[in-house]
C-alpha cells in the first residue's frame, strides 16, 4: 500500500490515494485540484523515500471537495466577584479533500485513485399492492366485567 506524509496548514497527514481528509482552509473553489508540494515521505511497495526536511520535486494532487466549518467551541471569561461575565463563540473552518495522485520526484505516478464508476438504474417492476378491505379485516372486542 502506497503513501506519502504531507505537511499543510503546519501539521503534518499520512495519505494515500482516494483518502478524504479535512485540513485547514484553503483559499480555492470547491471542484479544483490542489497540489501539496511539501512533502516529507513517500512509500511504495518497495521503497521508502525520506526527504531532508521535504522530498524536492514530489507532489500530492488532490480535489477539494468541500470547504466547512468545524462545531461550535464556547469560549466563556468569568471574574469572580466583579460582575464581569464574557461568552464568545468559534467555529474553525476546514476544507475537505480527497487524494487523486501522489507522483514522486521524477514525476512518476506513485499511486492514483481509481475513477469512480457510474451506477446504473436498474428499474423494477412494482406490482401492485393490495389493500385492506373491510371484509378481510376482523375487529374484536373484549368486554369486561
């Protein structure tokens, strides 16, 4: 199983291909390719590759999918005694992305993602269903004494 090690956004994420992820914002449309140029290992099958601190010339493509924002965190200031009470509220945004490609050094694709496959409707026939009518159903009472 292939994978690289990236550092963005000042941490660092072990991804391999189709992979989704959500880092720190980016500032691109939802749809494009992004390409992470910092990156600080790459491991096929049968090599590693460590770079010194980032590898020069590999990279790791992927489509942003979506950017979101994180839930609520409530950030609240109390000085006891003095009547002084502060609530505040953040929610970090993120961008969410999928791993399409990870090329090494000479540009040789490492690993990519497979295209996803177009599901095809499959039609039923649907018989009709039948009703209740009152004759099939039997209410009973219970009478107590």
């Amino acid at each position: 199983m292939s994978f690289a090690i990236i550092e963005t956004g000042g941490k660092q994420y072990k991804v391999s291909a189709s992979k989704i992820l959500e880092i720190e914002k980016l500032n691109a449309k939802v749809g494009e390719t992004v390409k992470f140029k910092n990156v600080l290992l790459l491991n096929d099958d049968k090599t590693t590759e460590i770079g010194s601190p980032s590898i020069s010339g590999a990279t790791v493509e992927a489509k942003l999918l979506d950017n979101v924002k994180d839930r609520t965190v409530l950030v609240f200031h109390k000085r006891r005694r003095k009547h002084s009470r502060k609530k505040n509220g953040h929610r970090q945004r993120h961008s969410k992305i999928q791993i399409t490609k990870i090329l090494s050094k000479d540009g040789k694709v490492i690993d990519e993602a497979e295209a996803a496959v177009a599901k095809k409707a499959t039609s039923k026939k649907i018989s009709p269903k039948k009703t209740a009518t009152k004759e099939s159903v039997t209410t009973k009472k219970v009478v107590k004494k």
